[in-house]
C-alpha cells in the first residue's frame, strides 16, 4: 500500500513502512503543515498491527535540517505562543491509538513512543528537531554524509524534546554536554565513535537500513519486538529489581504465545519462522 503527500510520504510493504520526509530543495526542514502531517502518519503507523518496523529517511541530500525558518520566524514575531498553549503531557487525540505515555505522544517522540522498532536512515543534515527524532529512534544508520547538529544555544533556544535526558544515555554526558552546549556539527565518523550512529554505511544508506529493517519484519516475532521495545523503554526510569521481574513475566507470558511455538517450530524445522504476532 502507498500513499502519498507533498512533504511526508509513507509506503507500507510486507510489513515495513517506510515514511520519506519529502522537502529535498530545503534538507527536509519542517513547517507547521508538515509537522502536523507527519504527526498523522505516525499514529497511522503506530496503530497499524500490519507494521512490524518502520525506517524514517529524508529525500534528497538530508535528514531533516530542522524547523523551517519561516517557522522560526513565525515564533520570533508571536513570541512563542502557539507552543506554550499546549504541554507535551496534554493529551493529544492525533495519537490516542499508541500505548505510550502522554509526554512521548508529539512527533518528536513518536519513533520513542510508536510499539515497533524505529530505525532512522540519516543521508545528511540532521539538526534541531531532526536531531530529536533521530535520537528517539531505536536504531540510526548514517551515510558517510551524515551531520548532526544541536544548533539551539546558536539561535537563542535551548535543548528541546528531553534531548538533555535522551542524549546522554545514548553518547554519555560529556558528549551530549559538548553537543548541546557548543551547537557544533559533528560528522559521520565522530557520531559513530559516539555511538550516536549504530554504523556508517559507505553505500546507499537507505537501502542498508531497509535490508536491516527486512530482516527484523521477516525474522524476528512483533510480538517479541513490540515488548522488547516496551521494556527497554521502561527500564530506564526502573531499578534493577523492576526490571528483572518485569522480564520474568513477559518471558511466562511469550511461553504461552504461538510466535514462541512457531519460534521453536521452524527453528527445528530449519526453514523461516511465518509469525503472527499473537
């Protein structure tokens, strides 16, 4: 299935969604119109059981570069009213079908926020609030091109989306400070020293992620992933205790599902699993 918009396209495939951010001419850069729409799409994809992984690529030569100026300039001359109106842990109805809390339902979390793996394929500029939806990924792949950039002390803002809680657990605090505090690029090399970037690919780094991303879909139980996912999210506000009973009764309910029996099945079998999620 494949629908199509200006700036956001999504197309669904044996079980991977692919959502294109599409303003190539301005890297990507969201306006209020787009911000909206990609909103839609990702609670379309979120509440859909047919998807069991999603790769979130920009066209053209980058990402995302951010927010559009014009957007940046609207915010200048309102003084950031629209944006104060609403909390991020007011509900929003756009994302009433994700199991998530309140405050990841914006689309800055939403890779965070959505049940199936995110992985991010990331060509080139990747800044402001495209560096945020990167960061929330599960999985970023980057291009030998890829540039990050958290430029808000350079335009007079300050880190936004949890970046200040997010990024230092995946690059630790001295590289998240450096980052945030300087606003300087870093490129493709440096983010994967980082751990920012799982892998730079030397190739087409979309279809690198889109193999990966065929993988899990064909390999891997979305029942497992979905609760995998659930569960790494959940373990970074637990304690170890917590987490290992959590475990304990995620394992005795997926003893009981068709996808472990299926699992066992076609691993004995020696031929591909065909799970159900259930």
């Amino acid at each position: 299935m494949s629908q199509t918009e200006d700036t956001v396209l999504i197309d669904i495939e044996d079980g991977l969604a692919l959502i294109t951010l599409n303003r190539p001419a301005q890297l990507n850069a969201l306006t209020q119109e787009m911000s909206e729409r990609l909103s839609q799409v990702f609670a379309s994809v979120g509440a859909d059981p047919a998807v069991r992984v999603v790769v979130i690529a920009g066209a053209g030569k980058g990402f995302c570069a951010g927010a559009d100026i014009g957007r940046l300039q609207g915010l200048v001359a309102d003084k950031g009213a629209g944006l104060s109106s609403r909390r991020p842990d007011d509900p929003d109805p756009v994302f009433e079908g994700i199991d998530a809390p309140d405050h990841l339902r914006s689309r800055l979390l939403a890779p965070m926020a959505l049940p199936q793996p995110v992985i991010a394929a990331i060509n080139g500029a990747c800044a402001g609030v495209g560096l945020s939806m990167a960061v929330h990924c599960d999985v970023r792949f980057g291009s030998q091109a890829a540039l990050f950039t958290a430029a808000f002390p350079r335009r007079g803002l300050t880190a936004e989306a949890g970046l200040a809680w997010s990024l230092p657990r995946i690059i630790g605090r001295a590289a998240a400070s450096d980052m945030l505090l300087s606003g300087r690029r870093v490129g493709a090399a440096e983010a994967e020293r980082m751990g920012l970037l799982n892998a730079v690919v030397e190739g087409d780094v979309l279809e690198h992620a889109l193999a990966y991303a065929r993988e899990i879909a064909t390999n891997c139980s979305p029942r497992s992933t979905r609760t995998i996912k659930r569960q790494l999210r959940l373990a970074e506000d637990q304690s170890h205790r917590e987490a290992v009973l959590l475990a304990h009764d995620e394992v005795v309910a997926s003893l009981a599902s068709e996808d472990f029996r299926e699992g066992v099945a076609s691993h004995v079998e020696k031929r591909p699993p065909s799970f159900t999620g259930r």
